[in-house]
C-alpha cells in the first residue's frame, strides 16, 4: 500500500505517517519543509523498512500543486489513498485581511485539496479503489470574529467531501471527512482551553482503520457533536448570555 499524506511535517500529518507506516504502507509525503520531511524520512525507513518519498511544496500556491503533484506523473502509479492533514492560519484573519492572504487561505484550506482530488478522481471505475481523507474544523459552523478566512474554508472544504461522496458513488473511491475540536497538536499548546483536547495519536489510528469505507463523516472528540448541535439552533443572543456565566463561573471557582 502506498499513500500520499498533504502536510506531514508536523501535528496530525507526521502522526498519521507513523501510524501508517507502523501498519505496513509507504508513503509520500509533503508539506513546505523539507528538513523536517527529510527527517521524518530517515526516522520512519530506520524504524518500519517502508519506503517513504519527500515531496517539498507550498500547499497555498496553485502553481505549485500543478507542478509538484498534478503533473506528476510517477506519484499517480499505485496510489491507494490521499490525506489531507494540511492547513494554514494567519494571526490577523478577520474580513479585512488583504486579499492576496485570504487567497493563500483559501487554497491551502481548500481550493488546492479540491484541485487535487479532482485530477486523481478523473475517470474512476468501479475497479479504481482509492481513498480520500479531509479534514474540516468546528471553528467552520458559525460566523466568527477571527480566523474568518480560515472558517469558511473549512466549511467549503466540508460541502465538497459531502459532494463528493455523492459524485463518486457508483465507483470504488473512499471518501473520509474528519470535523476537528481541540487536539494535543502545536496549533493547542499553551493555551487556556476549557473544553479536554483529543489524543492525537488515537484520531490516527481512527483514520488509518477507516480508511477504506465508502463514506465516513465524524467529529473528533466525539463531543463536539453536540456542541456544534447546539450552536446551530440556539439564539445568538442566549449564546451570548451563557458566554457571560460561563467566564462569570470561571472567575468564581477558579480564581479566588
């Protein structure tokens, strides 16, 4: 089994590359720096025996996926599946951000995922079996001060997967979409969280044993079910009014 991991530097993408190479399969993998594949590389062949490909790309640049994986021609032979753990945030996001970075955003966050899966889905069979993994975010299901372009990427990304297992019904493709709360990643280290983060190496293992099911949608921790749930149909103004009580409560019990 061969894969191609999108972002595996760091964070869920280097996590994914250990669990599926623990579990037999070789990997392509790519993100914008080459140390750190290159050393991810040396690690995984010591380890596993598994041969493992470097592919240094810059996920926000169109151009770049074009060159580096639409138009490669050997990374098309025997590939069983695709993941996507990659991303890109800013620290100034909100509507006014210019657009040449809402532009990176949104191709790091979605448009170059879609071109990607796209070019590879051409002409499938019923005999093609490949797999596709996305991963979306909770911060996606309401409106939001920061992280704005960020969000809506993250909810274009969802929309297409859903689309995507539609389209690719009456063929062998395996679809996977992953809506993600807090996780024990970089992106969550040191900051006050309230709500527990998700054991990264866990959510893999997840992934790696799902990969191959026809369509597959869940969030990771479980418990963000519920609460993105409840943030669609409640009142933006109660939201509002349990925000308050909630830092109110906290301000009580923790801090004096």
């Amino acid at each position: 089994m061969r894969y191609l991991i999108i972002g595996a530097s760091s964070g869920l993408g280097r996590e994914l590359a250990y669990v599926f190479a623990q579990n037999n399969c070789d990997l392509v993998i790519c993100s914008r720096s080459e140390k750190d594949l290159n050393t991810i590389k040396s690690d995984i062949e010591t380890r596993y025996k598994k041969k493992i490909e470097v592919i240094q790309i810059d996920f926000s640049s169109l151009e770049e996926v074009e060159e580096k994986i639409i138009n490669n021609i050997n990374l098309k032979k025997n590939i069983d599946g695709i993941l996507f753990p990659v991303g890109m945030m800013i620290d100034k996001d909100d509507t006014l951000t210019d657009i040449k970075e809402r532009t990176k955003i949104n191709n790091s966050n979605y448009l170059s995922i879609s071109h990607t899966i796209s070019n590879f889905s051409k002409n499938l069979s019923i005999d093609d079996n490949i797999s596709f993994t996305g991963f979306g975010s909770v911060s996606g299901y309401l409106g939001r001060k920061i992280n704005v372009s960020y969000a809506a990427s993250k909810r274009a990304l969802e929309s297409y997967f859903e689309s995507l297992s539609f389209s690719t019904q009456n063929t062998s493709a395996n679809i996977q979409f992953y809506i993600l709360g807090y996780i024990d990643t970089g992106l969550a280290f040191g900051q006050n969280l309230k709500i527990p983060k998700g054991n990264i190496n866990k959510l893999a293992k997840i992934v790696y044993k799902n990969r191959n099911k026809k369509y597959k949608k869940l969030y990771y921790p479980s418990i963000w079910i519920l609460i993105c749930k409840l943030l669609l149909v409640m009142p933006l103004n109660i939201l509002k009014i349990i925000q308050r009580i909630y830092k109110w409560a906290l301000k009580i019990f923790f801090f004096h």
